[in-house]
C-alpha cells in the first residue's frame, strides 16, 4: 500500500533502558507498543547535567522512574511536549511531581465541535502547559538550545524541535520512520500536514528523531516520498470521483484493495482528510443535502 515509501521498520530497543544517541542526546523508550505507537514512546532526553525531557510519554509511573533513576545527579529543567495524545503527554503531570520543572507545549489539547465518528486517537484533555510555546521560540541550557517548530496537521498543537547544535529535528509524530502518520479530521488537516512538511524540505536537518520507532538519517528523500505518496492518494481520490464514486466508502473499497477490513474506518477519515483538503482548493464539492456525497468541480 504503501511501497512507494522507503520505511525503516528494524527498530529494536529494549524498552526503559537509556540509549546514548550522540553527544546530546538519550532516548528511553516506553514499554507500550500498539498498533499506533510502534515499540511504545521514544522518551528523549537533551544535554548533559542539566537536561531539557521531551515526551515524558504515557500514565506510566514505572517509565517515569526508570528515567528519574537514570537521571540520577542530574537536574531536569524543562518538560517538553510534541503533542497531546495519551502515548505523549501523560507522563509529564508525573515527572513534574518529582522534579518540579515546568512543562512546555503549543497549546492544550484542541476542542473539536463536531460529534460525528472520530478515530480514538486519545486525546489528553486534562494537561495544561505551565509555558506556551511559540513557533521559533527557543529554549536553553547548558550546551544545547532548542527551538520549537509548529508542524500542525497530525494535531493542530504539534511541535517539533530542533537542535541546531547537531543539525537534529525531533520530529514527533509529524515524521517517523516506521509508517505514515494518521491525519484524520477533525483532529487531523491535511492542509496543515502538507505545510508542515514542506517546512521540512526547507530546512536543513541532518537527523530527524521521531517519537516512534528509530533515527531517519535521509531526510530530505523520505520527506519528498512522504509528499509523493500523500500526492498520489489524492490523485487516487480524484480519479474515483472522475470514474462516478460519489461516497467515501465506495472510494476506500476502490483504492484501498486489499485493506484489512478492521482498517476500513481509518482508511475512510485518511480519505475524508483529502477531500477536505480538495474542497479548500476548489477541486471538489460536497452535496449541500448530504455530507458524505462528493462531486468534481
Ligand atoms: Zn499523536
């Protein structure tokens, strides 16, 4: 289904134990693998003594003590949060209690209107930042810095972080390695995804390191085949419209063959995502009568 996208999917670290990345970098993975987390959350730590926590990760007391015990002597000074989705941002309410940082994100998770069906992503509506995070602010310590890259479109508070000292990106789950990341509405825009990413082209990142799975060391490449593939799904979608499809199901059965039945409802708001993203560019039109009847414009 997706070939066309150079996966890396050899990710094998043990979970709670401390991995040493590079002269800046830790990372210790959470042990809650799934279908949407991978091997579980990479839990990534910044600097040496003083240290900045990025993804504390899920309501998980016994990952938050292995870090604290592999932190041992060293003082955390900043809880950084890509995003607020239940594998990410949890765990921050529990680090804090023990060592009393401040927690840093975009936003609170976002409140969305709409009842109608929605993949569970997990949302974690009960955090709250003690700091905002603006795109392009930074953030320091002792031999590193940290600036925060608002890439919405997965989630409309997602950041990345760069580390310009090793010419790193941690991507969350805006860009990983091991599979494409949902971008399903309401809590998904492809618009804003299609953005974020082009954001990535244009930088200049060595490294990325994604909050599931292992290190894409190709950047540029696997970005533009990120781009490639999203763009082919939408031709895909324009094509169906074109042969008479009018419904979203219709179109998943077409495109997606093979699919595994307990996918289709996820394939369907991947579509639904597209097609919004078509409607704001004029392509496409949705019946005024009936919400999930499409027509080329
Ligand atoms: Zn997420």
């Amino acid at each position: 289904m997706s070939d066309d996208i150079p996966f890396q999917r050899d990710f094998s670290a043990p979970p709670e134990q401390i991995g040493e990345l590079s002269p800046l970098i830790r990372r210790m993975v959470a042990d809650n693998p799934g279908p949407y987390t991978y091997t579980g959350t990479c839990t990534y730590i910044v600097g040496r003594g003083q240290v900045a926590v990025i993804d504390p990760g899920p309501d998980d007391q016994a990952h938050i003590d292995s870090l604290l015990a592999a932190l041992d002597g060293e003082t955390i000074s900043h809880i950084l949060l890509t995003h607020t989705h239940r594998d990410h941002s949890p765990g921050a309410a529990l680090l804090q209690a023990a060592c009393g940082a401040p927690t840093y994100a975009h936003g609170p998770h976002p409140v969305f209107e709409t009842g109608g069906p929605q993949l569970d992503h997990g949302g974690d509506r009960s955090f709250r930042p003690d700091r905002l995070l603006a795109d392009g602010e930074r953030l320091e310590g002792p031999g590193w810095t940290l600036e925060a890259l608002h890439t919405p479109g997965h989630l409309a508070n997602h950041l990345c972080f760069a580390l310009p000292a090793e010419q790193a990106l941690f991507t969350g789950d805006h860009v990983m390695g091991w599979s494409t990341s949902v971008v399903a509405p309401p809590e998904g825009n492809m618009g804003d995804y299609f953005t974020a990413l082009e954001r990535l082209l244009a930088r200049g990142d060595k490294v990325y390191w994604p909050a599931h799975g292992g290190p894409i060391h190709n950047t540029k490449q696997y970005v533009r085949a990120l781009i490639a593939h999203r763009m082919m799904r939408e031709r895909a979608i324009l094509a169906r419209l074109e042969a008479g499809d009018r419904r979203i199901t219709e179109m998943v059965a077409a495109i997606y063959q093979g699919l595994d039945p307990r996918l289709n409802f996820a394939a369907g708001l991947s579509v639904q995502g597209h097609l919004e993203h078509l409607i704001a560019q004029g392509k496409v039109r949705r019946a005024p009568d009936d919400a999930d009847l499409y027509f080329l414009n």
